[in-house]
C-alpha cells in the first residue's frame, strides 16, 4: 500500500507540470536545446556590440528560416 501512496504524493506534487504538458504537448526538452544553442552563440562571439546584434543571431539561427538561393545555370 506505501507505494501507491507514493505514486499518489508524486502525482500531486507534480500535478500542474503534467496538465500543463497534456494541454501544451510542450516539454522542457524543446527549451533547453533552445538555450543551448543561446549559449553557445553567446561563448563563441565572445561578446556583441549591442543587444540587437546578439538576437539577431539568435534568431538566424533558432528560426528555422530558410533562405532560398538562385540555382546556378550550368
């Protein structure tokens, strides 16, 4: 019986985080990949000149924007 208490403890201590996932379909994994491509942004230019240069960096490279070039003639 001290286990299904437990698993009902568990349930009610995390219970916001579980709705929050059923509604959104959304979990935490997606933010922290984001972040760690923010991050590594950030060590690599070691520094911008102003924030606008720091997120438009961010954006080029979190936005999935696909930028479609001319085909060469051959």
């Amino acid at each position: 019986m001290e286990p299904m208490v437990e698993i009902g403890q568990f349930i009610n201590r995390h219970w916001q985080g579980i709705m929050n996932y059923i509604e959104s379909l959304i979990n935490n994994g997606i933010l922290e990949g984001l972040n760690s491509i923010i991050q590594t942004i950030k060590r690599k230019a070691r520094g911008f000149r102003n924030l606008n240069n720091f997120m438009t960096d961010i954006y080029l490279k979190c936005g999935k924007l696909e930028f479609d070039l001319p085909k060469a003639f051959i």
